[in-house]
C-alpha cells in the first residue's frame, strides 16, 4: 500500500481565494496585534480552508514488478566460425540459468540476425535489436542488458544517450584471443567493359595476428576456369588486368590460399561481375542474287545502333562480259581478300544472304571462313533457291561447318512456320509473339529448301515438318542456317506479318554468344533471404544442383519444371557471403549481401570496440570461457549502484510495481468534518468572550 492526499475543492479556486482572503486579514492582525483569542481564530478558520479544500487520503494498491533484463544473442555470420556457434549457445544456457535462479528477475531474450542488404554494410546490429526488443518495456523496469557476442558490432552509438537505456549493459565476449585471419578483398573494378577491351581490377591481401607477413598466391578465375596465378605481399596493393572475353556478365573470381592458422577461410574468396558490352559490333552482310526481301537483313542491322555493318550486294558476276564500262559498273568493287583473308577475324558476324558461288570468292577464301567459324566467329546462311542449284555455297569448304546440305529438292507450297519441339526450349525460338505451337498466329510463307541429315538444333519447322531454321555450334563458333527466303514476308506485313525482328535479333544475338540466349545455361540470383537457381535446357529434367554455401558445406536443390526448357529450385540462404551453384560442367557464382561485408572482413574476436559504451552504461565486458560454460555470477544491485567486479556483474533492482486501485478517504466530509469545523469555530468564541 501506498498513502497520498489529494484535494477536490467543490467550489472554483478564485472563490476560495476570495473567502480564504477576507478573513485571514483580522486573523493576521490579530496575530500582530497579540489580540487574545487570536491563535484559535487562526485555528478555526485554517480548519474552514481544509474544508473548502475538501482533503482526501488516497490510499493506493500497488503489486511488485520484476525487474526486465535483456539477453542479447548475436547470431550473425561472425559467430558461426571456429566453434563460436556451440560456444554462443553454451554460454546463453547458462546465462538463462543463472538468471532463473533470480527471483525478482524476468528474462527478455533477443535474437540480432544478419541485416542482408546490398545497399548497406551494417550486419551485426545488436544495439538495434536491443532497443527493437525492448520498445514495449518503461525505462523503470529495466534491470539491464546482457549481450553475447564476438565484440564485432556495427552499430555501436557514439553516447549512451543515443541508447536511451539508462541501465547497466554487460558483454559476454565469444571467441579466444590472439586469433589470426587472411582475407582478400576487392578494391576497385569496373561494372562494365567492353569486348574485347582491357580492364583492371584492384585487389589486397590483408592479414590479422600474423607476426610476419610472407608472399601468398592468389588464384584468379574466369567463370568457374582458373586463367592465371600470382604471388602477393600481404598489405599491398596489386592490380590485375585482362581483356573482357564476352558479352553479358563475367564472373572474376580471387581465391588467396589458406593458412591452416587463420580463423576461417570464408573470406578466403571473393568476387565480382563484371558486364561486357559489344561496342560497335562488325557484321558483313554479303547479298547474292537480288531478290524481294534483299533489304530485310540490312534494315534489322541497320536498326541497331551498336552495329557496324559493311553491306556488299554482289549485282555483276565476273563471268559477265556485256561490254558495260567499267566506270559505269559498281560504285566500289569488293574487297575480297581484305575482308575474307586479312581483315575476316575483326568481324564479329558473317551473313550470306541468297550467295552462291559465281566465281567471285575462291574455294581458298572458304576454307578460311570455315577456320573464322571454328575458331569462334559466326556465320549465318539465309538460303534460297541458289542453296540447291550448282554453285552453292554447300558445295565449298564451308560444308564442314554448315549444319544441314541440300538434298536438291526446293518446295514452293504454302505453310505456317513451326515453332519445333526443340524450338519450344531453346531461348532463341522459345516465347516469339504469338507463337502457339499448331496454328501461330502469324503469316505464311511460300518457299522452302529442302536438307539432308540436318546436324544441329531444329528449332523452327516448314511445311511436312521440314527444318526451316537449324543451330549448331563448331568448335569454339556457330552456325545458323535459315531454309527460306520469305521472311520479309513478315516485314511486309503480309497477311498481319510475324515476329521477324524478335525471331532475327535472337538468332543474331545468339550468333555473337549473348549469354542470355545460351540454351545450356545455369543461373544463380538472389531474392531477400532465398537463393534462386534456374537451369536452361533442350533436354530433360536435369540433375540436382550442387550449391555450395559460404561457410564450405553443401546442399542438394531439386529442380522443378517452370516453363519449357525451364527448371527452377531455391533454397533460404541467410548467411552472408558467395554462394557457388554446379550443375554438370555449368557454374554460377552469386553473392548474398554486400560484395565485401564487414561481418567478414573483421573476424577476429574483440573487447576494444563494445568497451566505451559499456563502461558509460555501468557494465562490464568479459571473454567467456573457451567452452562457453564459465560465465560471471550475477549480483541483484540497488539502481545507480556499482554493476561490476570481479567475477561478477550487476542486475538492478528497480522496485517498479504496478497499480491495482485507489481508495479515496475524504477528510473533512460529513458529521466529522462538521464536527471539526464547529468545535474550533466554539473554541474560538469561547476564548474571546471571557
């Protein structure tokens, strides 16, 4: 119980102030004057203001509180290393038994998780979860804050005040001393880069508790494919350069070999990507006879702004003797051997369009084009009626890389092109506009040429099922060959067109290796706390990906279908750090957090950081014991008493309780107070009338 008094006047104040005002003049001047009497009078009229006061006794039912004490646990990527999850663990046990055995103690446990953000590198934020836990709790029952930890916070507050905790925190320090760790990290690298292009990428070797720095190498990779070595001094900077090897994005992966003393080897590794532009990309587009849709393909070519294209159309054969004037033949005359023997390797594309072979190229200029394709150039053949008749380009050296041969047949019908089975998967064909599989709604065309054993991906189908349009690679190059010359039909926007500048950029994209259009392609991203994998394919359900996670150990994901030629898998992914996804001879590399995040790049176990603002709040910062089974003993304080000594620490106490109700005894109300008030008022004229 708690006792109070509290007045409730029943008339205003000011009319109080009025009567308590007019009568206390005589009472004063009696009081001056030693007039008899005047002491009761000064009595009677002081019992009359309580009246008018109207005092009450509050007699208050309160219950104790327990006094709240915060239980910190960081279980961020730090503390999963070298034993510190078991240590942290052991070491929260018994914290939470020993807090237990305080009666007047009431436990408050908080969980600080890794903050995953790309956009910050506060991962460890303990004092955030702190004051995040303790929101619904007044400031009078805190008894105070106990953290577990590795002493790697990040979001330590400059004052005490910024806390807004005014009890005392302690830190339990996980970890050993003298700990050592290697890391590698990434200094400077560019987004993007052009093919073809050098780029440099600026890294470091740092070490941590090593007394002597020594050379360590430092292993480089491009894509999963190790490329080079390099030996390294600890604490210097060193650039790395080579030239962007392809479009889309490029994995540079750094590895710096382990020292069996280091702490951990997760940041051993570390990435980046780097995203390669074709800049001016060189195609040659060579046109043979002239036909409808010549203009197509340099159209679609000349559209792209990032294309250089070099366009001949060959109009005069040299067998063609009609006695024209040279200076009246062609604006410039073509220059073979500069583009198809000395200058044939800096083009990125080579497009026939309807080209046979007239005597204008000799069979020596197609055994190069056919060495170009091999060693990792491109070539696409848009055929017409010249690819079955003498003089076709199937009958050059090239025909080793083409993928299917005339089988002399040409077939002028009517038909729908067919997105093929294989069509369905591949990204080249897979998704055109309006593409349904048994009647697209989209033109038709009227010519085809028939082939022979078709080598390669049949994506697109004529009429009968005959390949229309075939894909295959050769060596490091690749191939594509169209069977119709019609698909300016859908230029023209005959008979409502079709998608011919999707279907045409695609295949041209896949040509040059645009990575997104890879067939056979394994993919690795993430989404909040989920890793995200998908696996393209032409074939079937493909094996489980093998995913590698950032502390080394691995995990099967199962693949589920998500579209044709399209299997998806996830799996939660919060730790921070690289992720490696492999699926046969296919990898992808993903990074969860930030690039170079903190949690990583300071490991070792310390009490420096956490010491200024828990000696300003009282507490104490001490290691636990190597087990995690030795903590302080606890001690109930006094609030603002000491909360440390040796071998101990400090729980305040507060003393806060909670109300139940108040009882309201009124004073001078009823017979007693009238009493009261008329015994003095009688004292009082008694005295003076004597």
């Amino acid at each position: 119980m708690e006792y109070n008094f509290a007045f409730d006047p029943q008339i205003p104040i000011w009319q109080i102030a009025t009567i308590l005002g007019l009568v206390a003049l005589p009472v004063l001047y009696g009081l001056v004057k030693q007039v008899r009497g005047s002491i009761l009078r000064f009595i009677a009229f002081a019992a009359l203001a309580l009246a008018l006061f109207n005092p009450s006794l509050l007699v208050e039912d309160r219950d104790p509180l327990k006094s709240v004490v915060a239980v910190v646990t960081d279980n961020t990527a730090s503390q999963k290393i070298a034993g510190r999850a078991e240590q942290t663990e052991t070491a929260r046990l018994a914290l939470l038994k020993n807090l237990a055995a305080l009666n007047n103690v009431e436990v408050r446990e908080i969980s600080a998780n890794d903050q995953i953000s790309t956009t910050t590198d506060v991962s460890s934020a303990l004092f955030s979860a702190l004051k995040s836990g303790l929101k619904d709790i007044p400031q009078e029952r805190l008894g105070g804050a106990i953290l577990i930890t590795d002493g790697q916070v990040h979001d330590i507050p400059e004052k005490l005040s910024e806390l807004g905790i005014r009890a005392p925190i302690h830190a339990l320090i996980t970890g050993k001393e003298n700990e050592k760790d290697r890391q590698i990290v990434i200094t400077d690298a560019p987004r993007y880069g052009v093919v073809g292009e050098p780029y440099d990428i600026t890294y470091e070797v740092k070490e941590q508790g090593f007394d002597t720095e020594q050379p360590v190498a430092v292993s480089i990779y491009l894509d999963g494919e190790l490329i080079t070595v390099e030996e390294v001094l600890p604490g210097e900077p060193y650039i790395f350069s080579d030239t962007v090897s392809h479009g889309g994005r490029n994995v540079i992966e750094l590895r710096v070999e382990a020292s069996p003393e280091e702490l951990t080897e997760t940041n051993n590794r570390v990435f980046t990507n780097l995203n390669g532009i074709r800049e001016n990309l060189r195609v040659l587009l060579v046109s043979g006879e002239p036909h409808a849709g010549e203009r197509t393909w340099r159209n679609l070519l000349k559209s792209d702004a990032s294309v250089d294209l070099v366009h001949f159309t060959i109009l005069r054969p040299p067998e063609k003797q009609d006695g024209t004037p040279i200076s009246q033949l062609s604006l410039i005359a073509f220059p073979t051997r500069e583009l198809f023997v000395e200058k044939i390797d800096e083009f990125d594309l080579i497009i026939f369009d309807r080209y046979s072979r007239r005597g204008v190229l000799p069979i020596l200029y197609f055994e190069n084009i056919a060495r170009y394709v091999r060693d990792g150039g491109a070539v696409l053949l848009a055929a017409g009626p010249e690819f079955s008749n003498e003089g076709s380009i199937a009958d050059t050296p090239l025909n080793n890389v083409i993928p299917a041969l005339p089988d002399g047949n040409l077939r002028e019908v009517p038909f729908k092109p067919l997105i093929s089975d294989t069509g369905a998967k591949h990204p080249v064909t897979k998704g055109l506009d309006n593409g349904k599989s048994e009647d697209p709604d989209w033109s038709r065309w009227f010519r085809s040429v028939g082939v022979q054993e078709p080598d390669g991906d049949i994506v697109m189908q004529g009429g009968d099922q005959e390949p229309l349009l075939v894909l295959n690679r050769y060596d490091e190059g690749r191939v594509a060959l169209l069977l119709s010359d019609h698909a300016w039909l859908w230029a023209r926007g005959f008979e409502g067109g079709g998608p011919h500048v999707q279907l045409l950029r695609r295949m041209v994209h896949w040509l040059m290796k645009e990575p997104e259009l890879e067939e056979e392609r394994l993919t690795a991203e993430t989404d909040g706390n989920f890793l995200v994998i998908n696996r393209q394919t032409l074939g079937e359900q493909p094996d489980d990906v093998d995913v590698t996670k950032p502390d080394g150990t691995d995990v099967a994901v199962a693949l589920t279908p998500n579209g044709a030629g399209l299997f998806t898998g996830q799996i939660e992914a919060p730790e921070i750090g690289l992720y490696q996804a492999k699926n046969g001879d296919l990898t992808s590399l993903v990074h969860m957090g930030p690039p170079n995040p903190r949690e990583f790049s300071e490991v070792l176990s310390s009490t420096s950081k956490l010491e200024p603002i828990i000696e300003a709040s009282r507490g104490s910062i001490q290691r636990v014991s190597e087990a995690g089974d030795a903590i302080p003993r606890l001690l109930e304080i006094r609030p603002g008493a000491t909360a440390r000594g040796n071998g101990w620490i400090g729980i305040e106490s507060t003393g806060a309780t909670v109300l139940n109700g108040i009882n309201r005894i009124p004073l001078f109300t009823g017979l007693l107070g009238l009493a009261l008030l008329l015994m003095a008022m009688a004292g009082m004229w008694t005295r003076e009338g004597r």
